[in-house]
C-alpha cells in the first residue's frame, strides 16, 4: 500500500487562523463537537470500524497502521495543534475482565483478563483472537507514544483519558522508557494525573477515571461522586444481541464533561496566547 499523504484537497480544509484541536480514537468525537463551539478548529480521528455516531465530521484514520500513522504526523507538524486528546480504547487494559458474571447469568468469569502487572503487554499463552486483539492494542499503544513525542516536540495541551485502574497507565509508562529518549521521559513523568468518578460530570455511573494531561489544564476537573444521586447498574444484562456490558456504555462521554474540558482547554490556550 502507497504511503498516503496530506494532499492539497486535505490542507485546503485548515485554515492557519484558527487554532487546532487534534482528538485521536476520538468515537463519538463529542470533545471535538464542544471544542468546535468555543471556536477551535477541530480533527476528530477515528479508525473506519467506529461504532459511535460521531458529532462533527471525522477523519477516517487507523494510527496503529504505519503508514496512516505518517499521515497523521504530516498534519499534526502542519496544522501545529494547541492541543491533542487521545482516547485509546481500554478493551485489553480493562480490570472489568477480572470480575464474575453475575450469578444470573451463570456466576462464571466473562471475557478472560488479557494483561497482569507481570504481563503488561500480554499474557505470553495468549492464541486466536485474544493473541490478534491484544497485539493490535500494542501496536495502537505505540502508536500513541510516537505521537505524544511530536506533541512535546510542538510544545502542544496533551491529555489521555482511560479508567483509572487501567491496566494501560503502567504499560504506558514501560512503552515511554523503551524509547530511551531521556527528555521525553522526563516530559512524560511531568504530566498530571487527575482523577474524577464520572458521575460528576454528567455520566449514568460511577466510573473513576484519569486524565493524564499537561500541568494545570484539567486540575478543576478533580471530583469525587457527590453522592446525591442514584447509579445505573454495572451488571450484565441479557438481551436480543446476547450479553450487554454496560461498561461499553461508558466509552462515550457525556456532554457535561466534554464542555468542561473544552471550557480548560480554551482557558489553558489563551494563557498560551491563542486567540
């Protein structure tokens, strides 16, 4: 396959006065959506096998193919964003898989943990689809450091956003020492760690969550669950379509916390000077 290449059609469509949001596995590219109201230009980047329904427009890229990936460093070195999100999807890194199906539904363990704190990249008797899913993972992970290095580069906001007990957060951590690159992982170990239960901004449940982002620019976003509300429930249901795991529900996030994120980002950007 030819390396693709960010062709004139594509830069027409930047325009050098507005300033430049990147949102990568952005689903259903709500941030993007809010960021676009407050006057951002933004580009939502999903892979062609998106099962949200995006907000804004799209661009239909896979970053854990190589040459989609050049593509992606082409625009983010010309269009020079003030800030990239990155949402990668926890499927592998999920902690939920550890936890018993409900006794209803039979008391027997769900879909099989595929990581450990001693096999962050994968357990090593991993076959079939478990082995393809967890080493296309991987390679999305690596994906996502490679272009976390151009963001330092750029000087750009960066945040990630992933369940707090993710097992993604340590194997982050190990992908960013293989680089050996000792200012990039000093950059890294900079970054902060913010934690909130979803709940507090807008969502159904309770699910904690980090953001690891650049210094002061989501420190507001810190909370706890206020406690003065009911949650939806965590448990497996059946349905028409078999089992439902209402984890997958909360992939998408709720508006309220998308306008609170663009609200710090616009904040963050005009003390970097951005008009």
């Amino acid at each position: 396959m030819p390396a693709l290449t960010w062709n004139k059609a594509m830069q027409q469509q930047f325009h050098p006065g507005s300033p430049t949001i990147f949102e990568i596995c952005c689903g259903s590219a709500g941030l993007s959506d809010a960021l676009r109201r407050l006057g951002f230009q933004v580009y939502p980047v999903d892979h062609s096998a998106n099962r949200h329904l995006p907000k804004v427009k799209v661009f239909v890229l896979d970053v854990s193919n190589s040459n989609q990936l050049m593509l992606l460093e082409t625009m983010l070195h010309h269009c020079k964003p003030c800030h990239v999100h990155l949402g990668l999807p926890c499927g592998t890194c999920s902690r939920a898989r550890e936890k018993p199906m409900p006794s209803k539904l039979g008391g027997h363990m769900g879909p099989q943990p595929l990581r450990s704190a001693e096999h962050l990249r994968g357990f090593p008797h991993l076959a079939g689809a478990d082995k393809i899913k967890v080493d296309l993972a991987n390679q999305l992970y690596k994906s996502a450091i490679r272009i976390l290095q151009i963001c330092m580069a750029l000087g750009c906001l960066v945040s990630i956003e992933n369940p707090a007990r993710s097992w993604l957060w340590a194997l982050l951590a190990v992908l960013v020492k293989d680089t050996n690159d000792q200012l990039f992982i000093s950059w890294f170990a900079n970054l902060e760690s913010i934690y909130f239960d979803a709940c507090a901004h807008g969502s159904l449940r309770d699910k904690r969550t980090k953001l690891l982002a650049t210094q002061g620019v989501f420190t507001s976003l810190a909370a706890d669950c206020p406690q003065n509300h009911v949650h939806a429930s965590w448990q497996p249901y059946k349905s028409d379509q078999g089992v439902i795991f209402p984890t997958a529900a909360e992939a998408e996030y709720p508006s309220t916390l998308c306008k609170r994120m663009a609200d710090c980002v616009l904040e963050a950007s005009v003390q970097m000077g951005v008009q």
